[in-house]
C-alpha cells in the first residue's frame, strides 16, 4: 500500500477520495497545506499554479483538487469562483440569484492534479450536468449538493448514497481517470 496525499482542508473532498480508492493500492491522506488559488480563467490553470507552487514545498506523490459549478443562464459562472459564490452567499443566495431563472441547466466540473514522485505532471477532468433546484433537498455530501440534480435522476447529490454520488459526480469520473493512471 502507497499514500497519497491529498492536498485539501476539505473532509468531504477527503471521504469520496478514500470511498472511491476503496481496494486500490492507494491510501489517500489528508495534507492540510495552506497554498494560494490564484484568480484564474479556467479550472486548469488553479490547478497548473497550485502544482507548480507545492512542488516547491511539498514531498511528491500528491494530489490537488479545484471544481466548480458552470450555470448555463450564467454563461458558466461561478466557475472558478464557485467556492467564492459559496462563502460568501451560500447556497440560499444562489438560490436567490435563481429565483426567475427557469434554465436552470449546469454542469460540475473538477480537474484533478496529480504531481509524481519523478516530478511529472497530469490532470484529470470529470464533469456531470444536472440542474440547480429551487431548494435545499438532502443530509448528505457538502457544497452545492443539496440543490444540484444530476441528469437521468430525481434526487440531488446530497439524497443520493455516497455509491451512488460517487459513480456519477465530476470528481469521481476524474478520480477513477487517476486511479487508472496510477494503476498503469
């Protein structure tokens, strides 16, 4: 067995990590490594700068984790600023900010980044569309997932069981691409 550290201060991040690495060869394990989220465009690039920043201060292998929420009638944001949205408003003020909107149609993104012991590095993309709903539905999951909605269900990510969230979401779809990298 191999740890892995997962950079995060988030234990919801840090549950579906071990929930899905589940039998692998993989032990995730929390790094709560304070480091700087620039102002970007695009996951990507958060994900680019904050590799390149670790890599200065932080033993390989690890991973970083930088998702968001892309609402259609907003022409994609938050985005990037999802977290930001979240902190500030929460989700009862998304919710306000929806109130009129009947396109209620987005799309959870996340982009994994993984740095290797020998210093390469991959990223690994999920996504998974849905909608936004008109209220918080759900116990379980953290972040937006009491009102998101995936497409094909009618429970949000926080009714659904954690298998069931984690066969779907953004950040498992990204997560079994780096299982899948790491296994090879």
């Amino acid at each position: 067995m191999t740890d892995l550290q997962i950079i995060t201060s988030n234990n919801g991040k840090l549950r579906e990590f071990k929930e899905i690495f589940g039998d692998s060869k993989y032990i995730p394990v929390q790094n709560n490594i304070d480091y700087p989220e620039i102002q970007a465009s695009s996951l990507e690039e958060v994900v680019d700068f904050g590799l390149d920043w670790l890599q200065k201060t932080t033993k390989p292998p690890f991973v970083i984790d930088d998702s968001g929420v892309f609402i259609d009638f907003f022409n994609g944001f938050p985005g990037v600023y999802t977290r930001y949205i979240y902190d500030t408003i929460g989700l009862n003020g998304v919710l306000r900010q929806m109130e009129d909107v009947e396109d209620r149609k987005c799309t959870f993104r996340c982009v994994l980044g993984l740095l290797t012991e020998s210093g390469e590095k991959q990223k690994f993309v999920g996504e998974c569309s849905g909608t936004l709903i008109k209220e918080l539905r759900g116990k379980g999951g953290f972040g937006y997932d009491p009102i998101f909605i995936p497409h094909g269900f009618e429970k949000t990510f926080a009714e659904l069981s954690s298998d069931e969230k984690n066969s779907i979401s953004h950040r498992g779809k990204a997560m079994r691409k780096l299982i899948d990298f790491l296994l090879k």
